[in-house]
C-alpha cells in the first residue's frame, strides 16, 4: 500500500509542477516605449521566500529612464516556475524589461 501512496505522492508533485505554469505582468505609463535596452532586456530578477525578500534589490527607474518609463513587463516562465515549484517557495526568479519613454520633442517656439 506504501506504494500505491508513493505513486499518488509522485503524481500530486507532478501535478502541482505542471500547474506553476508561465505568467506575464506588463504595467503601462501611457508614454510611448522606445526600443528596450539590452542592460534591461529580459534581465533576470531574484526573490526569496515566495517574493518577500528581494535578492535583486529595486531598480532606479531614473537613472535607467531619464526621460521616464513607458513600459515595465515581469515575467515568470515555466524555467522560472520550475525553479521556484523545486525550491518549494524558497527561491523566485523572474525576468524583467523595462522600456524606456520616447524622449519629448522639444516645443518651437515662433519668435517675430
């Protein structure tokens, strides 16, 4: 009977993998994006304990985008979810890209 229950186990854990699946969340400013730099281009992310903590640390938008960001994507892929599913929690990684807003164009101004 042990057995049977390992198996069942072992299907739970298979189950519970495979659920962790691949998710995407994208947060817009409005402002229009400029092509994504490769230093902020799929750039990975670390978390511990379910995303509590941050490895990474925060990221300075400002020094990044001077002119402001238009676009911030997180991603979990099914590596990542795999990972962190491995880990039981302990352990999150993610994969950001930030773009950047279109510097503005500078207003002319008609003098006589």
């Amino acid at each position: 009977m042990s057995t049977i229950s390992s198996v069942k186990w072992g299907q739970l854990l298979l189950c519970a993998m495979a659920l962790t699946g691949c998710y995407t969340t994208t947060v817009s400013s409005g402002k229009p994006a400029a092509k994504a730099s490769i230093e902020y281009d799929e750039k990975s992310h670390h978390g511990l304990v379910n995303g509590i903590a941050e490895l990474s640390g925060p990221h300075n938008l400002e020094k990044i985008c001077p002119d402001g960001w238009s676009e911030i994507k997180t991603e979990t892929s099914f590596l990542n979810g795999f990972v962190d599913a491995v880990t039981m929690g302990i352990y999150n990684p993610q994969t950001i890209t930030v773009r950047c807003a279109l510097p503005s164009k500078p207003v002319a101004v008609n003098t006589p």
